[in-house]
C-alpha cells in the first residue's frame, strides 16, 4: 500500500492565520506538532516512509522537506504539482508516480489522505486504514464517513446504503446542504460526513476515470515527465465530482473517532480547551465577563470585556473580530482584500524559504528593516540590486559574506554594508541558525529588484 497526502492547498478559511504562502497543513493547532506533521505521525506505526508520497507545490517543498525532518519521515517522497488542478488530476500524477518512478503495480492499494484535518485516536484511524486496504484489495472505491454530531451545513455528506458488516454501500454524495437539510440527514441515520479520504486499487481508479472522466485517464499513459509537462491541459476537478460521486463500486466505512477539518474559526474553537467561562483561550489573553469565546493571539496582550460568542485572533499585522457563526464569511473578506491588492491577503509579515525566513520588522519611505535566520549551512543565491543598498547586522551566529569578490566573516554584533549594483553572496556555515538584522535604503524596495548572478 502507499500513502499519498495532498498538502498543496492554499485555503485561506483560517485567515489571518492561514494564508497562501502558509497554508493550515503547515500551522499547529492544539498541539506542538503542525497538521501535517501529525498526519505523517498518523501512518508511521502501519507503513515505511518510502510508502508515503506528498503532493505539493513548489511553494510549500521547503514546508514539506521540514515537516517530514521533523516526523522522523525523510525517506518519504515529494510530487510537485505544476499547477493546482484540484485533487482528480494530483491523485492521477500521485499514481503515475507510484507506478513509473516507485515500480508499484497497477494493482497495489493507494491511500489518499487530507494533510489539514484533526483524527484522533491514532490507533482507532490505522485499524480503519487497515480495513479500508482490505476492502479496495477486492476492488471497492473506499472512502471514510464521520458520524455526523449536528446538523452540519459546511460539510458534504455521503448517503448510504446495504449494510456490508461494518462498511455500506455508498448510495450517494450530497452538496453541502441547508440546515432544514443537514437535520433530515441527521433524522434519517444513513448519512455522514464526507472525509475527503480514499482508498483504492490503482487500476481501479483507472478503470472508473475512464468510464467518468476519460479527458484525465487519457494521460496516464504518458510518460511521467510528459504528465507533468502536460498537466497544465487536465481538467480542474475534485477526485468526488469526477469518480467518486458516479461510480458503481464505493463502499463507505463509519469512522468512530474524533474527526475535525479545522475548515473555520468556529471549529477552531470546538477542538481547542475551555475555561470555566467556555472561553477557548491561546496567548497572551486576560478576559472579565466573557463566555463562549475565542481568543488566539500572538504578539501582543489581547483583554477582553463583557464578550459574549465572540472570536478575536490576533497576528502581528491582522486582527480578526468575527461573531462566532460567522467564520464561514472570512473567505468573502479576503477576496475584498485580494481585490484590493493587499499583501495581507496571501502573505504574513514572515515569510519562510528554503534557506530560513524573513520578518519585517518595520518600513517607511525609502528603508525597510527585516530579521533573516538562515539555517545551518543554508545559503542566499548571488545576487545584487540596481535600486537598493543592504546592510547587515548579525544578531546570532557567523556570516560567510561575498562581496563585490571580497570574501569576510561576520561575527555577532559585526555589520556588513552593501553599496547597490554590488554582487553579493551569504552562507551560514556554521551548527546554529544566524540572525541578522537587515535595513535596506533605496528610492524602489519592492522584491523585483533582485537580480540572481
């Protein structure tokens, strides 16, 4: 069997903490570990890091390569969409993959994972991964229903139907329904929540993308590098709208665990702990007289007073105050922030590459000041600027600087100047990550003036 974890969405639901250029997958919840982190954990005790495959995109290799250093998984391997064509066309590029470059068979059981949700206990999940095995072993579509606990309308649902033994026949999938809708589902006992995760043959899967969405099946028979150089051309669509809701050979196993997409603030709330006053608290928060609220903050003291089913999530550049109900909305207010062309919209004040990160610290006309930590033997590419002059501040650690073919070493509290049009290049060469302090002086400091050598 292989694992295959789709961690190349960019949802912003969870704004202003989750934005495009760090999505949920790569964010912690109520635990140390971020979502990704604990779904990798999730399927280390049942199978070999070289059995899991994480699709991603280019953006987010450097987020994937730390999440599975830090799971213990480095074995693992990494598919890179080109494009984001919706999770019909990665899991066909995950399976051509397994196929061309893992020498799996066409036979082999595939599992599709969400890399963002919240499942627990573990051992409940991998008894049902198990059993999800054996079932698409004998040629069924698998997929994972959660046993409903409201009448939830953010969620798809599955109808099913013949009683397997301890699996149903999948009747059919529902579009996220109305509340009158959700409580019939509710009342009727046969529907569940949609999990978003699959099991399969790899030449099942096949077979029904043929018979349902043959404008993707058709490319498999190319060659891997083909796939890619092509997938641009694949139809932008879900695994559910393209096979899934049409085929004849779903079953549906009941998951009987604790299950939560952490898809909004409201369900946030629900996973985090409560105070006496049902208040979920994380940060730096003094509350008096408020109930059944949320408080996540991050860099400042956040007080709050005579708040009754409120959320206030606090970053450093972004605070949110929502009604609790409402999150569903936050989507509608970051295409008004998009539409207006604000960077809050897709980026944080720190922004992580593969080298370490950067985190504005402050700008105003002509400067710019950010920290960088780059990490261990990591490096910034040569480059120089026409517009900009840099200097550097090192606040931890030592600096291999190249500058205009002048090699130096910088050490804490030592500073290097930049003059523009000047080449240069940085290196950490040392055991612990280098902290600088950078200003930067020009008449024009956005990104684009960065010219590699």
């Amino acid at each position: 069997m292989k694992i295959v974890i789709l961690a190349g969405g960019g949802g912003t639901r969870l704004f202003p903490l989750s934005r495009k250029c760090r999505p949920k997958q790569f964010l912690s919840i109520d635990q140390d570990k971020s979502l990704l982190e604990e779904t990798i954990t999730r399927f280390r005790d049942i199978i070999r890091p070289e059995d899991i495959i994480v699709v991603t995109n280019e953006a987010y290799v450097h987020h994937v390569k730390t999440e599975l250093q830090n799971s213990g998984a480095e074995g693992a391997h990494i598919v890179m969409e080109p494009t984001a064509r919706n999770t019909a066309p990665a899991i066909l590029l995950a399976a051509k993959y397994c196929v061309e470059k893992l020498g799996a068979a066409e036979d082999e059981v595939i599992f599709i994972s969400t890399s963002d949700h919240i499942i627990r206990p573990n051992v409940a999940f991998q008894s049902a991964v198990t059993k999800a095995m054996d079932l698409a072993e004998k040629g069924h579509l698998v997929t994972f229903g959660i046993h409903p606990t409201k009448p939830e309308t953010g969620y798809g649902y599955i109808e099913t139907g013949e009683d397997l033994g301890g699996a149903f026949r999948t009747s059919s999938f529902k579009e996220k329904p109305d509340e009158k809708t959700a409580e019939g589902y509710l009342e009727k006992g046969n529907y569940y929540w949609n999990s978003g995760m699959f099991a399969f043959r790899i030449d099942c899967f096949l077979q029904e993308l043929e018979k349902y969405a043959p404008k993707i099946a058709g490319y498999f028979s190319n060659a891997y590098e083909e796939l890619v150089e092509h997938f641009s051309e694949l139809p932008d669509i879900s695994v559910d709208y393209a096979v899934a809701e049409k085929s004849q050979i779903g079953v549906t196993i009941p998951l009987k665990l604790y299950w939560n997409d952490v898809g909004s603030w409201d369900a946030i709330y629900e996973v985090l702990d409560k105070d006496a006053n049902d208040n979920a608290v994380k940060g730096d928060i003094i509350t008096i007289d408020c109930k059944k609220s949320l408080f996540l903050g991050q860099s400042r003291l956040i007080a709050g007073i005579g708040l009754d089913d409120t959320m206030i999530i606090e970053t450093d550049d972004v605070i949110l105050v929502a009604q609790k109900g409402e999150s569903q909305k936050v989507k509608d207010l970051v295409d008004i922030l998009k539409q207006r062309g604000r960077k809050e919209a897709v980026e944080h004040t720190t922004i992580y590459f593969a080298w370490g990160q950067q985190t504005l610290l402050g700008a105003g006309s002509g400067y710019r000041m950010r920290k960088l930590v780059v990490r261990p033997q990591q490096e910034l590419a040569a480059r120089m600027h026409f517009h900009r002059s840099v200097h550097w501040v090192v606040a931890k650690g030592t600096a291999e600087v190249k500058i205009g073919g002048e090699d130096k070493m910088i050490h804490d509290n030592e500073s290097v100047y930049i003059p523009k049009t000047t080449p240069y290049y940085l290196r950490n060469p040392g055991k612990i990550s280098l902290v600088l302090i950078e200003v930067i002086n020009g008449d024009y400091l956005e990104d684009d003036d960065v010219v590699l050598q």
